[in-house]
C-alpha cells in the first residue's frame, strides 16, 4: 500500500513538474514573440517598420495571451466584488458616512 502511495506522489510530482516545463516554455516563447516584433526593424515587403506598427504588434501578442485573459478576469471580477459591496453596505446603513475602502 506503501509504494501505490508513492508511486502516487511520483506521479504527481512529474505532473507538476510537466506543467512547470510547459509554462517557462510559453513565457520563453512569449517573451522571444515580443522581442522579435518590437525589434524586428521591416515589415513583410521589406519596409522599414514605423514605431507605431511595432508597438501594435507587441501588444497583439499580450492581449492574444493567457496571462493577459486571466489577469483582466481577475480584474473584472474584484471589481464586480467591490462595487458589490460597496451597493451592500449602503443599503444596509443608508446616510452613514462611506468607510474609507470604499472611497476611490
């Protein structure tokens, strides 16, 4: 029984492993994309790139990203709990003052 649980910790443990590999990977593979358009001095018939058409390349490949999707529903979503709570408390002590986590 032992070494089944073992074996199940070893398991996991190269699936963790697997998944940390796959992730440095992606940012690798992120961080070279960004490098490579905003580096990258010509377009696609040999004109010289303007500062603009690299920058929209650059930020193309954030807003195409994981991180990016993941992080702005993290936003929205402490947002939406904010507001929420803000709305809460002042229907539950409506004319109290707003307590200070509540002022922007």
């Amino acid at each position: 029984r032992q070494t089944e649980k073992a074996d199940n910790i070893k398991g996991v443990d190269e699936q963790m492993l697997e998944m940390q590999m796959a992730r440095d990977q992606m940012t690798k593979g992120l961080n070279k994309a960004i490098m490579l358009a905003a580096f990258s001095g010509r377009d696609e018939n040999g004109q010289p790139k303007s500062c603009w058409a690299a920058l929209s390349e650059v930020f193309l490949v954030i807003v195409q990203s994981r991180h990016f999707e993941l992080t702005s529903a993290f936003l929205i979503m402490s947002n939406a709990v904010c507001v929420g709570a803000d709305v809460d408390y002042g229907i539950r002590y409506p004319g109290d003052d707003v307590p200070a986590v509540f002022r922007a």
